[in-house]
C-alpha cells in the first residue's frame, strides 16, 4: 500500500529525510577520502576521520548554489576546474572563520607593554602580520593597540600585514563594517576614537575609520605556499590557524615563519594551540608565546 495510511482516525504519511541526512547529498566514505586530500594537499587542513558530517553540511549550500544534487557531481566540478575557483569556495566552505576583537587579550597585554613602545622608539618600520587573519577583528585589534600606545602620527612605523587564504574573510575584512554586537570587547572610547557610525539604513553598523583601516595591508596568502618575500617582521600572529593542521604541516608552518622572524621576534599562537611535539628553533616564553632567539 502506497500512499498516507488511515488507522483508527490517524492518518501516517512517510517522514521527509531530514534535510542534511538526503541520501543524495550525504558524502561516501571515497569521496571523503578524495575531499581530505585535496583540502590536505592544498590547504594544509587534516580532516579527520569522523568529519563526514560536517563534510556534508558545509557542502550543502555550496551545492546548492550550484545546483547539484550530489557530492559526487561536486567532485566533478572540482577535478574539471582549471582556474582553482572552485577550489578557492571549497576552501571558504571548508575553513572555520571565527574570531573577534581583542580575542585572547593576553597577547595584546604582550603587544602594548614590551612591543609597541619598542616599534615607537625605533627608527625604521617595523613588521607585524597576522597571518589568517580572518575577517579583519585581529589586525584591526593590533592597529587600534598600535594608534593608543604609539600614537596615530606614529603609526607609519608599522608595516601590518594582514593575509588569509579566503577570498570571502579578505572582502569582510577589507570592508571593515561590523556590527555593535562584535565591538563590544573593545573600550567604548575606542569606537568613538577608531570607528565610524553608520547612519540610516546603516545604522547598527560601524565601520572602522578609512583612513586607519588603510594602514593594513591585506592580502590573499596562502600558508601552504612559500611566502619568503612577505617581508621581516618583530611579531607574527597565527593564532587558531594551525590546530587546523597536523604536526608535520605544523613544523613546517613554524620553520617558514622563524625564517621571516627578525632575531627576537615574536610568534604567537592560539592558547587552545601548542607546538608540543613540533620541533621548532623557537624559544617558549609562556603560553602559545614563542621567540627567535637574539
Ligand atoms: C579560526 S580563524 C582565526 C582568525 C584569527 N587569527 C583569530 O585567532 O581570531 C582561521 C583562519 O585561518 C585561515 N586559514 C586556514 N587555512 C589557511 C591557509 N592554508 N593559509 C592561510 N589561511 C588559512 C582561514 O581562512 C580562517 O580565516
């Protein structure tokens, strides 16, 4: 019998699948493997086993956006992709974007008391990059640091450099609009001083003064590739990028960075991350705080 069932004054009808468990839509265990090793190979991520599912729901919207039923014809899209666009939504779909102002305070504690007054008194230009930088909350965080201790008339003596391999984090960043929910870390003087209101239909949205904001240099880079000619810097951020990463790509990560470390310089990492187990030159100061040797 097809169709709704009537018993005792109940009608049943089949359950629609839930939405992400479409049978259409749900990810093989070889397409699985082929997705880990291509997001392995090209951008670093280790997707563990068990990450079916998320898999699966991060792609479905992708796919939806391209109209595709299955990961399958996905699959195809990508392998018959010559200019890596594909690859580069593959990575946004993939790619964990969380962060926020003043995240792991710590570190700016760090920056506002034993680097910033050193970068002021200096007489040259200095590099700071935050390196997945994500939608621009981290770099800004270090700007607005940079313009209170060392003074916006100062601020030429920093080179910041803000990368990311998300073409979508980078436009958000670039943008540099947020909400009034996402400021509020930040010390209330500050968003009068670093930030502009919108009006109107803007309204609820601020965006961080044009004129800072253009002090950062954001730029599309991928960690997984060389970067020998981003310059040298005092401090590197690469906080909750690398615990994304297994401990080879770790190690590798860590030597490159050390390379573009002037001597003394710092890497700071995410507290949830730790170089335990990645063999390193780098000095441990505390935590998720590391040092090239002078
Ligand atoms: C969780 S966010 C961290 C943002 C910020 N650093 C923080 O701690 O709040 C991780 C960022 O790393 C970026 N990312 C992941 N793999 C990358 C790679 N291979 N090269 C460059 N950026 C990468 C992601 O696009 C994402 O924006």
């Amino acid at each position: 019998m097809s169709g709704p069932a009537s018993q005792s004054g109940v009608t049943w009808t089949p359950a629609p699948p839930a939405a992400d468990t479409q049978p259409a839509r749900r990810v093989s265990q070889h397409e699985f493997a082929e997705i880990r090793d291509l997001a392995h190979k090209t951008f670093g991520l280790d997707l563990k086993q068990g990450k079916e599912a998320l898999v699966t729901a991060r792609l479905s919207k992708r796919l939806a956006a391209l109209g595709l039923g299955t990961i399958g014809e996905y699959l195809e899209v990508l392998r018959s992709d010559r200019t890596g666009g594909e690859l580069t939504s593959l990575i946004d779909a993939l790619a964990t974007n969380y962060t926020s102002f003043q995240r792991e305070p710590q570190h700016f504690e760090l920056l506002r008391t034993k680097i910033l007054p050193l970068i002021a008194s200096s007489h040259g230009r200095t590099g700071v990059w935050s390196a997945g930088c994500s939608t621009g909350e981290e770099p800004y965080t270090i700007l607005m640091h940079a313009a209170d201790v060392m003074g916006e008339q100062n601020l030429g003596k920093l080179r910041l450099l803000a990368t990311d391999i998300s073409n979508k984090a980078l436009a958000k960043a670039r943008a540099g609009v947020y909400t009034l929910d996402k400021l509020a870390d930040l010390p209330a003087d500050w968003r009068r001083r670093f930030l502009q209101k919108g009006v109107g239909e803007l309204s609820g949205s601020f965006r961080i003064r044009p004129d800072l904001a253009s002090k950062v240099e954001f730029s599309r880079l991928n960690l997984m590739e060389p970067f020998e000619n981003a310059g040298t810097f005092r401090v590197i951020f690469c906080r909750n990028v690398m615990i994304y990463f297994d401990k080879h790509t770790q190690e590798r990560l860590v030597r490159k960075f050390a390379a573009q470390l002037e001597p003394g310089g710092w890497l700071l990492i995410g507290h949830s991350e730790g170089l335990m187990g990645v063999r390193n030159e780098l000095e441990y100061v505390m935590p998720a705080v590391y040092r090239k040797p002078a």
